[in-house]
C-alpha cells in the first residue's frame, strides 16, 4: 500500500509524468473477480493484467496453439515452441515410418544409433539430430516395412528417454 499511495502521489504532484503497471500487491485470483488498486482513475497512469493470457481470448489462442502444435508433434515429429525439447521440423517423406528418439545429450548416442539399425539392416531415408544441454532429439525416415524393428533398436539404446514411432507417411 505505501508504495502505491508513494507512486500515486509523484503522478499527481507531476513528479512522474506517467506510468504503466501491470503487477499488483493484490491480483484477482479468476476473471470476473473485482479489481481495485489505488492507482485507479489516476491521470497518465495505465493498468494492465498481470497475465495477459488470462484473458478469455487468450486462453482461446492458447488451447489452439498448444493443439496444433501437439498434433505436428504426434503426427510429424515437429518440436517447434517446445521448452524442453529442441526445435525440429521436417517435411513427411513418402513410404516411410517417422521415428523420434529422445535421449540424454551425451557423445555417441547417433553413433549407436545409426551402427545399431546398420547392423539390422535398416536403411535410414531421412535422419535430424538437434540437441540442447541435457537433451538430443532424433527424428528418423525409415521404410514402414521394417519400422517396427527400428523402433525396438532405438529403444535398447544407452541413453534413451522415451522412442516413439508415428504414423507412416504417404
């Protein structure tokens, strides 16, 4: 409160000649929830929500957003706007099954990967690695006649977080 009665008070008095706030001692929890601060009603004075996406347009966009990206991920292994996961995306190739292998970022793991799925015959049609500090990320083509042996390959493999496989390309 004191700070806001001290801000309020340079406002009025021209001591600062305007101010935009957008954090506040005392938020609404949900909307629809009354907000009231001191620095209401003030001249030159600019109050916004602290979250902007708590708007319901913005929780709209949001559910959208996060869908869309969800689906390119599971339907063609794009990662992109992911926090966690580094950013990849790649164009279906035709024939082929998508595998994505998330592994811990240490040396050798494309090493393995690729000597393991030699060693069984697999031909790799497409291959990106992208990695961040702790993690790799492998998006993988290959023929959809044999991906389900690759996809027991890629899970044996040391280091490996989580394989996936998804649906065959046209």
């Amino acid at each position: 409160m004191w700070l806001t009665r001290c801000f309020g008070k340079a406002v009025t008095s021209g001591k600062l000649s305007g101010a935009a706030v957008d954090v506040f001692p005392v938020e609404p929890e949900k909307n629809g929830d009354r907000f009231e601060s001191g620095l209401q009603n003030l001249p030159n004075v600019i109050l916004t929500p602290h979250i902007g996406g708590s708007t319901e347009e913005a929780q709209a966009n949001i559910g959208l957003d996060v869908t869309a990206k969800l689906i390119k991920y599971l339907e063609l292994g794009i990662s992109q706007g992911s926090h966690t996961v580094p950013s990849v995306s790649l164009p279906p190739q035709a024939g082929t099954h998508r595998i994505l292998h998330i592994h811990k970022n240490v040396p050798g793991v494309l090493g393995q990967i690729n000597s393991r799925l030699s060693k069984g015959g697999i031909n790799i049609t497409g291959q990106y690695l992208k990695t961040n500090d702790e993690i790799g990320y492998v998006v993988l083509d290959v023929d959809h006649k044999i991906s389900k042996e690759a996809f027991e390959i890629l899970q044996g493999i040391k280091g490996t977080i989580r394989a996936n496989g998804l649906t065959k390309s046209n």
